[in-house]
C-alpha cells in the first residue's frame, strides 16, 4: 500500500514543491545574537514570568517537543510487532487543531474544484473552514446505531466507500473519533478499511478527545500514508488556552505540512508548558485528571438517567469527558438549555439540531462540585418547565 500511493498527486504542486521559509536560527544559534532583528534589550513587561528569552523568536522546529510526544504515543503501543515507531519527522506543530485542518486543506484542495466529505453529526470546523477554502461538502451521515454491534455512531463504510468512488473530486474525508458530539470512538477497523480501499485523497481522524479512552492511531501513518491524525492539547491535557494541536502523518507529508505552516506560529509559552505537559510527573497529573473526569461521568450519568425526563440511554457512547443526553419529551431540550445557562448560570450545550441528536443536551465534566450543581440545577429547572 505504502508505495502505491503517491503523494505528489494530492498535494497542491505549489505547495509540494514549495521551499521552506529559512529562519535567522537555522544555520546559526549561539552568540551574539543581531540577526533577526530582535529587541536586545528585552521584553517590556511589568510582570515576573517564568519564560525566558521573549524578546528572542521561538524555534521554529521544535524537535524537543515533537521527540517527547512520539515517544509519549510510542510507549501506548503494547504489540511493537512490525510497528514502525514514530519520530519527531512524523509531526506538525499547530495553533491548535484548528489551524492543522485549515493547513491539510489547503495543502491538498484546490478551491472550487476539490470537495471534503464529512460524517455529521460531527465538529462544526471542518465545514466552516471548508467554506473559508471554497471548497463543497459531502455528508455521510454516522450510524446512530450499528446493527452488528449496537456500537453508537459509527461511520457507514459502505456508503462512505460509494461516494468517494462516484466523486474523484473528494479529496479529504473527515473522521472524528472519539466524536463530537457523539462521544463514541469510531472503530479503528473502518478507518483502516477506508484508508486501505480509497487512496485518491486523506483520511484525517480527528482525536481531540482520545486520552479519554484507548486505541489512538496516530501510531498508524507510518503504516497508511494517506492517515493524517490530529490531536490537541486542549482536552485531556487541560490546555485549552495555550493553543497547541498537533498532526501526526508520513515523515513525506509532515515535511510539506512543516514547510507551509508559519514558522513561529506555536509562541515559545506554548511550546515550554507543552514540554512540561508531557514531561515527567505531568503524565501522572493527566492520568489523575482522567480518573476523575471518568468518575464524574459516571456520576452524571447515573443521576441524569434516573430522572423521568432524560432517556436512560445515553444517544452517545461513553469516549469523551463529556455525555450526549436526551431530554423527554424532546422540544424541551433547547428550553432547559436557555433557562439554564440564564437562570441558574450553568451553560451546557444544545445539540438537539443534529443529525440523530434529537432532544440533545452535550454535558461537559464538571468538578464534583459543579457536577452536583448541575444535576440539582437542571432538575429544578425540568420540574419548573413541566409544571
Ligand atoms: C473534535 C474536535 N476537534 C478539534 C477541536 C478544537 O481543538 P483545538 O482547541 O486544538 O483547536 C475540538 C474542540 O471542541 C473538537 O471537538
């Protein structure tokens, strides 16, 4: 499979044959440093920080942290059998998710004539930054409930197949797994059936929330060179405002994604607490962190699907620090929603207009604490609207 699919063919021959940015930093890093045009005399701050050297531009490369989180996903692997290990030229560093979408459409689409094809109910960016690149959106909508396993919102790989091979234009197919706001992790089997059957473009899995259960595959782009993975430090790692996604690909694809992104994008604040994210004793912190947004979730949803007026069965599965409720009867969802986040200022999210999600509360993790709130909260807040 690796060397059927040539990558030259889906990437924009601009952008594939582009030449790198060279920093002031690249051939030269020490001394007296009057080469970019810095502020020598540095930063004009009234406050203390902890981060050095502000006046000075970050790496542009960032290899430490690209080396520290291989080795993190590396060392999740437990059958190293025939496993070609990650290394730091395996990654991208981004503002966050985010800009790692905007960056693999623009490097693979040509707007107006390519097409992206995404599995609703799904994120809202892929859309939003498919319309900023002028480029049309298919839907396959997930199944809400696969019938050989009961398993929630798995992609419909049959009908996902189909369409790509009606339509030559679509060059990207987005998965989210675990999704959003669905919670469930998609099958790691059908990723690998799509990524195997289709090579006319790139399966990008989206996996903000994988630390919240097993089975990442960004392990995998070594193996499929049309798998791009993006993952972000704004979940699990509770680092939501210093804005840090990654993408992990072929070392082929990472050089060109490196090659186009900004070269200071990610601020030397980022990539120091980065660092610490996985450094010793934070993995610990991230793990404790886990435990207990498991143990929340298991809290909420024992209290939520005792209620009369929320189904027992959660729509979603249980993959994510966050639960996909149904409220009953169904048009009182979004009235809840509204009443409370005004009343009683505790903000969930209405999600009852997507697909299969009817009567759909997404309920975020609380502390303890704001998880008792909340469940005292919406009941008064249910009662008073089935007076
Ligand atoms: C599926 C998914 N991907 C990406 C993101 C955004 O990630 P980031 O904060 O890294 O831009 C979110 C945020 O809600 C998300 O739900």
């Amino acid at each position: 499979m690796s060397n059927t699919f040539d990558l030259s063919k889906f990437i924009r021959p601009k952008i594939y044959n582009l030449e790198p940015y060279r920093c002031a930093r690249d051939d030269f890093k020490e001394g007296i440093l009057l080469d970019a045009n810095e502020n020598t005399h540095g930063p004009s701050l009234t406050m203390d920080t902890p981060f050095k050297e502000l006046n000075r531009y970050p790496d542009p490369h960032q290899v430490e942290l690209k080396k520290l989180i291989a080795a993190y996903r590396n060392s999740q692997v437990t059958n190293k059998e025939n496993f070609d290990e990650l290394t730091y030229e395996n990654l991208c560093l981004g503002v966050g998710s985010d800009e790692s979408i905007d960056a693999i459409m623009r490097a693979s689409c040509t707007p107006q004539k390519n097409k992206i094809l995404v599995c609703p109910p799904t994120y809202g960016m892929y859309t939003i930054t498919a319309e900023i690149n002028d480029l049309d959106v298919v839907k396959v909508p997930l199944l809400p409930t696969r019938a050989k396993d009961s398993l929630k919102f798995q992609l419909d790989v049959p009908k996902v197949l189909d369409t790509l091979k009606e339509d030559d234009s679509i060059r990207l197919v987005f998965v989210t797994s675990p999704g959003n706001p669905t919670a469930a992790k998609i099958d790691t089997d059908d990723i690998v059936e799509i990524l195997t059957k289709w090579q006319n473009g790139f399966v990008i899995v989206d996996e903000a929330y994988i630390d919240f259960t097993t089975g990442s595959v960004s392990t995998l782009v070594n193996k499929y060179p049309n798998l791009v993975v993006l993952q972000t430090l704004s979940k699990a790692f509770g680092l939501a405002g210093v804005r840090l996604g990654i993408s992990f690909t072929s070392k082929e694809l990472s050089k060109i994604l490196n090659s186009m992104k900004a070269p200071y994008s990610v601020s030397t604040m980022a990539s120091e607490l980065a660092i610490n994210a996985f450094g010793n004793g934070s993995i610990e912190k991230l793990n404790a962190s886990i435990d207990s947004i498991v143990k929340g979730r298991e809290y909420l949803i024992k209290e939520f699907t005792s209620l009369p007026y929320v189904d027992n069965e959660l729509i979603g599965g249980l993959d994510a620090n966050f639960i996909l409720i149904r409220i009953i009867p169904e048009e009182l969802a979004q009235k809840v929603y509204s009443k409370m986040a005004t009343e009683s200022k505790v903000v969930v999210r209405f999600r009852g207009n997507e697909v299969n999600c009817k009567g759909g509360l997404r309920v975020s993790i609380g502390t303890p604490e704001e998880n008792k709130k909340l469940i005292q909260q919406f009941k008064k807040n249910m009662e008073e609207l089935l007076k």
